[in-house]
C-alpha cells in the first residue's frame, strides 16, 4: 500500500532500479522530482521506456518489512510499482 491504496507490486531481483507507474504516481499523489539520472531503461522485454520525474527516498512498508526506495516513474503494465534491487 501507498498512502492506504492497494497495489500490485512485484520485488524483482533481476530489477537494478525501481519504478512506479505514471497512473499510480498521480494516483498516490507523491511527491516527485525532475531526475538527471537517465532517460531510458531496458525492462524485461527487451523494450527500451522512457524514465520520467522521481519519488526520493519514499519509505514502503512491504507487509511488515521497512524499506527506503527511489522509485522512477514509467510505464508499467501489469504492477503499479517494481521494487528492484537499489
């Protein structure tokens, strides 16, 4: 959950970065920034996305377990937020 909304979030350990959905970011209402870290990342698929703003430092609680994340905003289709291994 983000801010008491339910979500569909996968930990992908193969991730190297996380990401919510642009959907999800509007939804929730967070907080984002402008980021200069890149503008293009490679999912799964082999497809290349765009990376737009950035949530700093958001802090999940992922059913009991505390966790800090970056999360950068893309497409996703079937999860509202990835959780990858930064």
């Amino acid at each position: 959950m983000i801010k008491g909304i339910p979500l569909a979030i996968l930990i992908d350990l193969g991730a190297t970065y996380s990401f919510i959905s642009l959907s999800t970011l509007e939804k929730c209402g967070l907080a984002s920034h402008v980021q200069n870290d890149f503008s293009q990342v490679e999912m799964a698929s082999g497809r290349k996305q765009t990376i737009g703003l950035l949530v700093k430092n958001y802090i999940m609680n992922l059913g009991g377990m505390v966790t800090k994340v970056k999360l950068y905003s893309t497409t996703l289709d079937e999860y509202d937020v990835i959780i990858g291994m930064d």
